[in-house]
C-alpha cells in the first residue's frame, strides 16, 4: 500500500510540474485508489498499536499512532498557508507551488514509512503475530482456549463504549459532510481565489488544535459531550442553509464556522476515545485494544456516511 501510495504521489507531482495541476477526470480515481490504501495502511498499523500496546512493551503505542495521524494533516496544510500570500499575486503559480512541495513531502513521509515498515518487521511481537504463536504472552493456555476465552469480550465492550462510539461517529458524519460542502459554500473566495484551500487549512489546524488541547489535559466531560454535539449540528445547519442560499455568509464566517467545527470535533472525538478507555478500567496511554478498535471503526464509518451524505 505505501508503494502505491508513493506512485501516485510522484505521479500528481509530475502533473504538477508540467501542467499546474492534474486532469480532473483523472484526479478523482487517483485520490479513490489514495483512500484505499490509505484506509489499508491505517487499519493495519491501528490494529498492531493495540498489539504492541498490551503485548510489546510499548505502552504509548495507541496514544503515538493518534498523534501521528494528526502531524500527518498538520505538514501539509502548513505548507499550504505557507503559500497563501503568493495567491494573491499569482494563484496559479501558488497552487502549483505548494502541490509539488506537498508531494515532495509525502514522498519523503512515505519512504520514512517503509523504513518503519521493515524495521517493524524485524520485532519479535510482530513475528509472533503473523505467526499467529503468542505463547509466552497467554501462558500455558492453548490458543484455541484463549481464543474461545475472549471471543464474545467486543460484546461486552460495545455495550460499554456505544454512546461514546455513536458520539465520535457524528463527528466525523458532520466533519466530513462540511468538508465536501466548501466547493459549494457562495462566498466571494478568499485569498486570491484560493478560499477553499483557505477554509481546510483552516479545519485541519483546528481539528490539530482540538486534539492536542484534549491530551494536554482539556478534556471535555459530563454535558460536555452534548453540548459540543448541539453546537457542531448549529454550525452544520447553517453551513448547509448557506449552500442552499438561505443563510449569508462571508469568508470570515465561513472560516469561523470550520475553525469551530473543527476545534470542537478534535476534543470531541480525542475526549471520547479517553472517557470510552476510563469506562473500560483503562486509560488512553494504556488502553483496551478491543475498545480502541471500536471506537476506530466507529470513526471511519462516520466519514463514509458523511461522504455519502454529502453526495446524495
């Protein structure tokens, strides 16, 4: 998936180079095909976090893979606000600019990627995964005994974590949705007709703020929950009240609404994913794999439906 990843990053870059930007009948398949191994990659490095997390003597490995997750966004929307103030002289050459410094970046995070990839390999936590023998973890009990043992335990974690799931997958519902609504929000367009970029830049540096706020110990409890659910779905009204011309709007509050809706979401979905470890006897550094990979897939569901919402 990383080698894919890598193809079709070197690829738009070329497209970059030689036309400004690439075609768009063949952008759209490429970001598809992006996805799909992005999807891959995350869910495989998700799941051996838990792994290493309870088994590896990594205690932190979850809480890094998160933290990860959320630099990964961050680098290239910096360099996208990095290239703002030349959209007001010559767009063009902004956005031709700041797409081959993004691809040049992710070439370098992904070759860091398979670096990591091999070194993981080389573990001895690993190996005993894909060997499927982890005897010197469940002791003198025969696999089929422990996996029987523990076959029905998401059971019991679902019924624990289910409101904190269905919370984090409105998040990402709503997250998503605004996000495929900025090409259509009526605003004059900011930043040298760079006001899209503008306005994501915008989202991914809050949605950053939000969760970094929330591991530093702003965590949102109680009501807490609700009340960020209430304001998300006023802000997402409204976005979508001015997509239908109902509502005014302008490139400052646009820029508001996305900052909010960001912010909120990244404390939100960070918070959830702490409260659904604490409610399980665990914590965020040392979590519950079981519960840490509903929460997850309860996160990815929610940006399909948003997706889907968004093209209905």
């Amino acid at each position: 998936c990383l080698l894919v990843m890598l193809v079709l990053v070197v690829g738009l870059g070329v497209m970059f180079l030689e036309s400004g930007s690439p075609p768009g009948e063949l952008f759209n398949p490429l970001v598809l095909v992006n996805g799909a191994a992005i999807g891959t990659c995350t869910s495989v490095v998700a799941a051996l976090a838990g792994v290493f997390t309870c088994y590896g003597g990594v205690p932190r490995a979850a809480a890094a893979q998160t933290s990860g997750a959320g630099v990964g966004v961050l680098l290239p929307t910096m360099v996208n606000l990095a290239f703002l103030p030349l959209s007001h002289t010559d767009a063009g050459a902004a956005r031709r600019l700041a797409g081959l410094v993004t691809c040049g970046l992710a070439s370098v995070l992904i070759l860091l990627g398979c670096a990591a990839a091999v070194i993981l390999t080389k573990t001895t936590v690993f190996n005993e995964v894909i060997n499927r023998s982890l005897p010197k973890f469940i002791g003198s009990e025969s696999k089929t005994a422990f996996i029987h043992r523990f076959r029905g335990f998401w059971k019991l974690r679902a019924t624990t974590v289910w409101q904190l799931a269905l919370f984090s997958f409105t998040i990402l519902a709503v997250s998503v949705l605004a996000i495929q609504l900025i090409p259509a929000l009526p605003t004059p367009g900011a930043a040298g007709g760079m006001g899209a970029t503008l306005l994501l830049c915008g989202f991914n540096v809050g949605d950053f703020a939000g969760r970094m706020l929330a591991l530093r110990g702003v965590a949102i409890r109680g009501q807490g929950f609700a009340v960020v659910a209430v304001v998300r779905t006023g802000v997402a009204v409204y976005l979508v009240a001015a997509v239908a011309g109902r509502a005014a709007t302008s490139d400052a509050a646009a820029l508001t609404c996305y900052c909010i809706l960001a912010l909120l979401g990244g404390m939100g979905v960070t918070g959830a994913a702490h409260r659904a470890q604490q409610s399980c006897g665990h914590s965020y550094g040392v979590p519950c794999p079981i519960a840490a990979q509903l929460m997850w897939l309860m996160v990815q569901f929610g940006a399909v439906v948003g997706t889907m919402v968004a093209h209905a």
